[in-house]
C-alpha cells in the first residue's frame, strides 16, 4: 500500500471540510441561495486580498486570471516590463507577446531575486511603460519578489501600473493589496487557497480600471469590466464553477477562523523549518538570500539525480513533490508547504528527504534534519 500527499505547489491538499462541502448537490447559480453564497465569498475574498476593491472570480486555472490582468489593462503597441526570474515570469512575458504587447525583459538569474534598484533604473530609462509585471513569489525558483520596495517605486507614476503574480504567494505571505498600492493581484484556487484547481482571481486598484477604461486589447471571456458589474449583484457573466465557489466560501471560513495573521506565522514557520533541515543535511538551497514561504527549492547534491529524488519521494513513500523546470529539470527537488499544512507535515516530508537520500547513497546522518525541524517547530 502506498498512501499519495500531496507536497507539490499546486496542487495542493484540499481539507476535508472543504472536500465535504463541496460533495453536495450543485445548486443553480440563479437561486436566491447562490446570491447569499457569493456575497459571502466576496466578502472574504476581499479579506484575504486585504483590499476593498472587488475580487473578480474566474472559472480558469491562475494562467486565465494573468492573461486577463494584461488584455483588460494594456494596448497593442504598450511597453511592458517584465520581471524574468523563473518559468512564471518569462510567462507574463509570454502572455504580453501573444498580445502584442512589447515587452522589455528583466532577467533575474533563477533562484534571486530581482533588484528593485534595476526596476526604477528601466522606469526611468523608459517612461512609456505601462505595467511592470512581477511575480510575489516564484514558484519555479522558490523565490519572494520584494513586493513593497517595487511597489514604492511604481505607485507614484501616474503612467505605470504594477501587476501582481500573488497565485503562490496570496494566503502565504503578507501581501497587502490596498496598504502596499498594488495595482493588479492575480491568485489561483489550487495553492493557499486549499482547493482544487479551477478557480482564478484577480482585483484592480482604482488607477488599474483607469487602465482598464482606456485598455484596447481584445477580450470576451475575461471581459473584467462586464465581470466587475454583474458580480457586485452576486452573479457572474458565464456559468461559475459552482461547486468550487461552495468549497471558497468553506476555505475562506477556514482562513478566517485561524487569522491571516496566524496564516502568515504558520507558512514562516514551516518553511523556516524546512529550509534549516535541509541545510542540516548538508543541502544547499536554490534561493537561500529571499526565499518564499510557500515552498523550499532544495538542489540535489552533487551526483544525485534530482528527478531521481523526486521519483523515490513519490515511488516509495507516496509523497508528490515537485521537480525543477526548464533550465533546472534535474537540478532541483521543491517541497511545498503552502495551503493546508501544519508541523508535522514538515517533519514527514523532511524524514522522506533523509530516507531517500539515504537510498540514493547520499551520506545522510538519519534524524539530522528531522532534529533541526523540530527544535524550530518546538520553540515556535
Ligand atoms: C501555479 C502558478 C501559476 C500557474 O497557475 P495555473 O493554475 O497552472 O494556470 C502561475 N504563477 C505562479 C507563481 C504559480 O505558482
């Protein structure tokens, strides 16, 4: 018998309340009922974005909710900077070619993160960029952007907007929308959130919908300003997805319950745990000056085949884990601790790096890794 968890970023564990929830009968997104339903997840959308403006909903996975955040702000022939730092940024980079939106690149060596210094630098080289366009917390590197240092430097132009990749970092890290000026935030339902995959999000500050007013890129589905309207009367434009919108408003009573506050601590927590194991065990990892709480990108020692790491996690001990991407396939193994995790978890994922390194015929002195996380997770 082998017993699959989930430690991957994204998808991640979904609660059994929130498993639960969902499993009734789909209600019509037309009854009265479903009004009181979405009222209530926007309400704590809007908590968990910390903003007052509204959080549209998408039946998308987050990839839908970052095209939108371009072809409802931007025009064809726009300049954009683009933050490349990983897979998810040359993605923006992608979206806004596909659009025809120029894009100037910001190439940030995989596994740092990027100098806020060099984005005022381009600002100010190039005054005609509309949007600079970041990820908060690079899934692919395991890297956190520094959000408010860029943040700061973007609020002031009148002529720039700042848009957000938060789908690995919103419900992980303090991220606050309104507090911090980010224009655009983009979140998916598969990571902190604690759902499955099919939901998207994203809020406009009040100068994004200024963009969104002149913004002439082609669009239907992801017609934001359409969606804006009909969800502040609790409907959407297209059928939602009616029972992962169910499962939200249980994520959201969750999250709630415990504290953004307490969310933040927790993910800290965990991730400072995992990364000191990992270091214990004579690990190095990928992106040690600013990593993101929401998973560890630990680089396979020197002559372990990192997709051989990642096999042996799931092969032998059932547990998904993630492996690197494009210039990092092999190199990297990332565990995940964003969404539904608690201590143990930590320790169980930390044990499994241990026992298979072990196999692999790494040196590994058992319990080494295990002792560091629990002295952190104790003292908390
Ligand atoms: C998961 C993730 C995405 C992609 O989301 P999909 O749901 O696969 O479309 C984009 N950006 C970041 C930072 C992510 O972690």
């Amino acid at each position: 018998m082998i017993k699959k968890q989930l430690f991957s970023p994204g998808p991640t564990p979904v609660p059994e309340r929130v498993l639960l929830a969902m499993a009734g009968p789909v209600m019509h997104h037309r009854d009265p009922g479903y009004e009181v339903l979405f009222q209530e997840v926007r309400e704590g959308l809007k908590y968990v974005f910390q903003t007052k403006q509204e959080v549209l909903v998408l039946a998308s996975s987050g990839t839908g909710a970052m095209e939108a955040a371009v072809c409802n702000t931007l025009s064809r022939g726009d300049e954009a900077l683009v933050v490349r730092g990983g897979k998810f940024g040359e993605r923006w980079g992608e979206i806004c070619e596909a659009y025809g939106v120029n894009v100037t690149p910001l190439d940030v060596t995989w596994g740092q993160a990027v100098d806020p210094g060099l984005i005022k630098k381009a600002l100010d080289a190039k005054p005609a960029i509309k949007a600079v366009l970041v990820q908060a917390s690079e899934t692919s590197t395991g890297v956190m952007h520094p959000i408010k240092e860029i943040a700061d430097i973007v609020k002031n132009r009148a002529g720039t907007i700042l848009i957000v990749d938060a789908i690995s970092a919103l419900g992980v890290s303090d991220l606050p929308m309104d507090q911090w000026g980010l224009d655009v935030v983009v979140s998916g339902s598969q990571k902190a959130l604690m759902l499955p995959p099919g939901l998207a999000f994203i809020a406009l500050s009040a100068k994004a919908w200024g963009f969104a007013e002149k913004a002439n890129l082609p669009k239907f589905y992801f017609n934001l300003k359409e969606e804006l309207a009909v969800a502040q009367k609790n409907q959407s434009q297209f059928t939602p997805a009616i029972s992962l919108i169910v499962g939200l408003r249980e994520a959201l009573k969750m999250l709630k319950e415990e504290g953004l506050e307490n969310v933040f601590k927790r993910h800290a927590l965990l991730a400072r745990a995992t990364r000191e194991a990992a270091k214990a065990l004579g690990l190095e990892l990928l992106a040690p000056t600013a990593p993101s709480d929401a998973l560890t990108a630990i680089k396979a020692p020197e002559g372990v085949d990192g997709k051989k790491l990642k096999k042996n996690f799931e092969d032998q001990f059932g547990l998904i884990i993630a492996g690197g991407q494009s210039q990092l396939k092999g190199k990297i193994i990332r565990i995940a601790h964003i969404g539904y995790f608690q201590s143990l978890d930590i320790i169980q994922a930390v044990s499994t790096l241990e026992l298979v390194l072990k196999g692999l015929g790494y040196p590994v002195k058992l319990g080494a890794g295990v002792k560091v996380a629990e002295e952190i997770l104790s003292a908390a």
